[in-house]
C-alpha cells in the first residue's frame, strides 16, 4: 500500500476503484516498461481480472498488492535504478563540469592581452612612476605587431 492511502471496505464502486488504481500503479510483468492498464498483452487482461475478483471478494488494495508482489516481485511496484548507473551519471557529471571549467580558463587565457600576461614582470620593471620604459613600450608594441602579423 502507498504512503497516505487508508484502507476503506469493499463496497458497492469500491472493487473498481482498487482496480483502477492498481492497473495504473502497478507494472506489467509481461509488458517491461508499461503499467498493467497500458499492456496491450491478454495476460494483463486476465490479471486484471484476477484484481478485480479480488477486490469483490473483500480483500484491501494492500492485501491484493502484497500477493502481486510476493508472485510477481518487486519490480511490479515501479523502477528502482541500479546505484551503478546513478553513480556513472553523476562521475560523468562531475567529469563534463571539470572539461568545461578547463576548457574555459583556456580560452581566458588565449583571449588575455600580452601585458596581462607578462604584467607581473612588466609591473616589477615599472619605474617608481609606474610607467613602462622606453625599452618595455619597445618589447609591447613589437609583440603587437607580431600579432597583427599573425
């Protein structure tokens, strides 16, 4: 039985009701991936009436799931993921977000200007004034035109 459900006596819809509920919970076991009221299979339809003759026979919802899963087993209540496939997704997560944080800080750095790159040097050579010498605008404006060559 789902959390939150209450078990009512069978009454008059109430076999219906059980029924309805449990072929669209519960899986085939001769469908892979479909409930018991979307499996086109004729053995669905005997199940189904099985859960309804069940239910007209007094027995709860729970009681009715709990003989489904003790024949057909859990795998009729719904799809649990194996922990391997969930921890290979999350891996694969993790690794595609370090590709990308890498491949990002690459492209910075292709894209940062010359001084930038050599700023920490060019920033120790500054004079007291912190303006570049002659001899550093020199150095800058040939690897300028080196990339303008480029």
């Amino acid at each position: 039985m789902s959390p939150g459900r209450q078990e009512e006596p069978a009454g008059d819809g109430r076999p219906e009701q059980i029924l309805t509920e449990l072929s669209n919970d519960l899986m085939s076991p001769y469908c892979p991936g479909r409930t018991i009221a979307s499996c086109p299979s004729e053995q669905a339809r005997k199940l189904e009436d099985r859960i309804l003759a069940e239910a007209k026979a007094g027995k709860s919802r729970d009681e009715i799931e709990q003989e489904l899963v003790q024949q057909f087993g859990t795998e009729i209540v719904g799809y649990a993921p194996q922990p391997m496939l969930l921890y290979g997704v999350a891996a694969a997560g993790v690794g595609g977000l370090i590709a990308v944080a890498w491949v990002a800080r690459r492209w910075r750095r292709a894209r940062a200007p010359v001084g930038a790159v050599a700023g920490t040097a060019a920033a120790t050579a500054k004079g007291a004034e912190g303006k570049p010498s002659a001899a550093e605008r020199e150095k800058l404006e040939d690897a300028l035109d080196d990339l303008d060559e480029f």
